[in-house]
C-alpha cells in the first residue's frame, strides 16, 4: 500500500487547518456577531417577503413584490452610504443588483406581455414600474463619485452595478 499520498493529504491538511487558524484568514467572531446583528432586521424583512413572493400568481403582483424587496435593499445601500461602509455598499448592491435582474425586470417584461391599456391593472403596472426605477436611479445617484467613499474601488463598482439596474428595468413606457 502506497502511504506517501496519505501522508501529503495529512499534511495538505494540517496546514489547511493551520492557515485558517491564523489572524486574518477570515471575519473574527466580533465581525461575524456584528454582521449577523446588521443583517438581522435585513434577514426577517427578506424572509416575510419571500414568503409574500410565494403567495402571489400574476407577474404583476410578483413584480411589485420584488419591487418592495427592491425598496428595502435600496434602503440599506443608501444607509451603508451614510455610514460610508465601502463592504456593506458593496455586498448590498450585489444583492440589488439580482432582484432588479433576476425577479424584478423578468416581471415587469411579463406583466408588460400581459396586460394592456386601458386597464387598472395597467395604470398599477405603469405605478409600480415608475416607483422600481426612480428608486432604482436614486439609489444609484446617492453613491458618491469623489471623497473617500466615492473613491474607493468597491463604492465606484456598486455605483455602476446600480445604474445596470435601473438600466435594465429602464423607464416605464409611455402609453
């Protein structure tokens, strides 16, 4: 039996072991209980809305529930501006970036398909899509280009990854 692949796996693995062991390998436990404490009131509103996504059966309705998941996030990237916290902006606005993409814009394009004028669902579809990109485009704008914030790396990359979205959504046709 060949032991020298063995003993290479262990010592891969010990220092593996030891590397995450050391000082910056990772968020301490201070920084992992901070996060979890930002992200908490995040986490319920998130997780009531998915439940609340789940509910509904028009695009319109899931549309304008991802456009309240939308709302909330913006909220938070424009509160890591405040608090000129470049991570959190930058993990805010991935997360914004998605469900402008991944949820937001594929039911808007639906409901668009859907339904037509002259409705009150259509006047709902047109509210609902002027209130996703206005916040969408003033969630963007609040990120600074200049100072210390806007010069950084990670705040310019969330600027950009926010206009996409309210690019991507774009302004509600004219009827």
């Amino acid at each position: 039996m060949r032991t020298r692949p063995l003993l290479v796996l262990a010592a891969l693995a010990a220092l593996a072991a030891w590397v995450s062991a050391q000082p910056g390998s990772g968020p301490t436990a201070a920084d992992s209980l901070r996060m979890l404490r930002a992200n908490r009131g995040l986490y319920e509103d998130l997780t009531a809305s998915a439940l609340e996504l789940s509910r509904q059966n028009t695009s319109l309705d899931r549309a304008d529930e991802c456009r309240k998941v939308a709302d909330r996030l913006a909220r938070e990237v424009r509160e890591a501006v405040d608090r000129n916290d470049a991570d959190r902006l930058a993990e805010v606005s991935d997360h914004l970036l998605s469900v402008a993409t991944d949820g937001l814009a594929p039911n808007l394009s639906d409901a668009r398909r859907d339904i037509r004028p002259p409705s009150e669902d259509y006047e709902r579809l047109q509210t609902v899509h002027r209130q996703a990109f206005n916040n969408l485009t003033r969630t963007a704008d609040a990120v600074p280009t200049d100072g210390e914030l806007g010069g950084s790396k990670r705040a310019q990359a969330a600027r950009e990854k926010l206009t996409s979205a309210a690019a991507r959504i774009g302004p509600p046709p004219t009827k």
